[in-house]
C-alpha cells in the first residue's frame, strides 16, 4: 500500500525541480515587474484597503472614547480591608484565592470573584451586619492580577505588559522600555520598523498609523489599550519571510537573495494534501497591505515563471477557497501570531543559554 505523505513528498519535489529548471532556463529573462499592467495572467495584484479614511477616523474616534471596563476581582489579587470605627477587624493582607473567595474576620469564606470593589464592599458589609451594627467598610486593591496587554518584537523588554490604569499605546510601549536600540556601522538605531507595525483586538487589525504616532504625535492614533490586546513591532534590519497556513512547517524563515515562492514553500517541508493551489503573499503594512494572488499549479507545471519574493513577505497557503479580499489578512493572523511568538520564545531561550 503507498504511503500517501512519502508519494506526496516525491510528487512535490518533482515539481519543484521542474520549476527549478525551468526558472534556470529563463534566467536571461527579467522577472516580471510587480505592477497591474505588467502581471501575467497567473497572479492578481489587489491593495486591501481595509477602510475608507472616513471610516478609519470614525473608528478611531470610537476607539478613544471606550469606556473602560470596572476592575473586577479574581485569583491572587490582593487587598487591605478596613471597617471603620473597628480595628480589630481590620486587615493588611487579604487575598482572593484560586476558587474566588477571600477569608474575613467573623464572616468567613466570601465568594468575590467577578465582583468590582464596590459589589464586594457591599457584600462583606452585608455580611457584618450580623456581628457590626451598621459597619462602613473600605476595600483598597494594592497587588492585581490586573489586565495586560502582549507586546512582541524590537522592544526593549518584549513579552507580557501589566494594565495599570487607562494605559494608551505609548504609554505601553514606554513600560515596555520603549523600542529596541541596535549599533549599525558604529551608530546607535532603532531596530523597530514602525510601518509594519500592527495592533490586534479581538482578531482584527486596529487602523493604527504606529509612524504618525510614533513619529509625528499623532494622537488620534493613541487609543486606550483593554485587556488580550496585542502589538508586534518588526525588525527594520532582519530579513526574513513567513510562510503561514496548510504547509508541513509553519515558520520565520531567512529571506535570500531572489528567493522565489516555491523554495518558500519547499523550507516549508511542502504542501499538506488539505493546502488549496491559490495561494496569497502579503506585502507590506499588515494595516494597508499588498495583496497577490498565485495560482501555483501553473508555476509547478512550469508554465509560468516563479513568482519572487521579498524581504517581510507573508506567504499564506489556505485550507479553503476565499471569496472576499479582506478575509484574506484576517484567517492569517492567528498563524502569524503562533509563529512569532514562537519565534520570540526561541530568541529568548537562545538568550538565557548564552547567558
């Protein structure tokens, strides 16, 4: 009996070598110049406006507005509680714990777990009323668990940020110590490519500007940061590509010089049987990207010329058909997100071993 995954693995490198040769018998030739007039029937050309400009600022405009949520108490917050007028009642330390209850004086266990303070002021007071005649009690959070917000890339210190307060994007930036500095021919640079920049909630890009905010103070673009928020900030010096979806190896691979679609793929360990033949590389500002569609089977019979890639691109090879443009951007993102941070935990990894 074949084994399907070894007779799809020989099918791929004989195609791929076939792609190969034919790409060296028409290296006299240019590629093919990436605008909408000089595109070969094989690939289309789309730029994703994700938003018209008065969209975008009325989105923006909503975003700064956001109310922010009440702080509600969960495991491992810590909290003083005071009754006035009753000292012995009161306490420095009183911790949630991880089934959501507090332990009081007199009232025992106290189930506070997704109430506010207030709610939970109340319901100790409660409580009291069968020790304390009308007890007045005040509850003062002093170590959260708090809301935080995920900050990966050229940071100077990468990784989880702690909410405190109305946190806006600099002010979250700034906690992570601000983006990461590098040497470069003797000189001191930053290393974060602010126009590749993106911001993610709820699985959908924000219309930030990182450039205008950054650069130019922008202050539109400086909205409140919530809870599960997510910035990655790429390198402005690193090469590479990323090649996302239904591939053996999802991954962050080296950018070579004149790299082509199908040796994307290939670092890729190839196609798994589920991988549909169009495939879509993003280019660009994940806000306001470059879109192409390739239809490889056409590469892979040597039809056409391979298609070339560039430093940054994101190759996504999807599972199903995509009938809308925009879909695109936002069925990548969760693999996008697995590889970088993957790719983050790794450089850390490499880190503490050469320490």
């Amino acid at each position: 009996m074949i084994n399907t995954n070894r007779y799809h693995y020989l099918a791929f490198a004989l195609l791929l070598i076939l792609a190969l040769l034919f790409g060296a018998c028409s290296s006299n030739n240019s590629y093919i110049e990436e605008n909408l007039d000089a595109l070969p029937e094989y690939l289309e050309e789309t730029h994703l406006t994700r938003q018209t400009t008065q969209e975008a600022l009325e989105e923006l405009q909503r975003l700064n507005d956001i109310e922010m949520p009440p702080y509600t108490l969960g495991p491992g917050d810590k909290m003083k509680v005071y009754v006035y007028d009753e000292p012995d009642l009161d306490s420095d330390v009183v911790m949630v714990k991880d089934d959501g209850t507090l332990s009081y004086r007199l009232v025992g266990e106290v189930d506070v777990r997704g109430l506010t303070i207030p709610e939970a002021t109340k319901v100790i007071e409660e409580r009291l009323k069968n020790y304390v005649l009308y007890p007045i009690v005040s509850i003062i959070p002093f170590e959260t668990r708090g809301t935080s917000i995920t900050m990966l890339g050229k940071l100077t210190y990468p990784g989880v940020v702690p909410i405190k307060g109305r946190m806006r994007v600099l002010d979250a930036i700034a906690a992570a110590g601000g983006l990461a500095l590098g040497y470069f021919q003797n000189n001191s640079v930053e290393l974060a490519d602010l126009e590749r920049t993106f911001m993610i909630r709820d699985n959908r890009i924000l219309p930030i500007d990182f450039v205008e905010l950054v650069q130019n103070g922008k202050t539109i673009y400086n909205i409140p940061i919530l809870d599960k928020d997510y910035i990655f900030i790429p390198s402005a010096i690193n090469r590479e590509i990323y090649v996302i979806g239904e591939v053996h190896q999802e991954g962050h691979y080296f950018y070579q010089e004149n790299m082509t679609l199908v040796q994307s793929i290939s670092f890729a360990q190839g196609f798994k049987p589920t991988a549909q033949s169009t495939i879509y590389v993003i280019r660009g500002n994940l806000s306001h990207p470059r879109l192409f569609k390739i239809n490889t089977k056409d590469i892979l019979k040597a039809k056409v010329r391979d298609f070339r890639l560039k430093p940054n691109d994101i190759v996504f090879v999807p599972k199903h058909p995509i009938a809308k443009w925009n879909q695109v951007v936002n069925y990548a993102l969760p693999s996008l997100q697995a590889v970088q941070s993957a790719y983050f935990i790794n450089e850390m990894i490499k880190d503490i071993r050469g320490q």
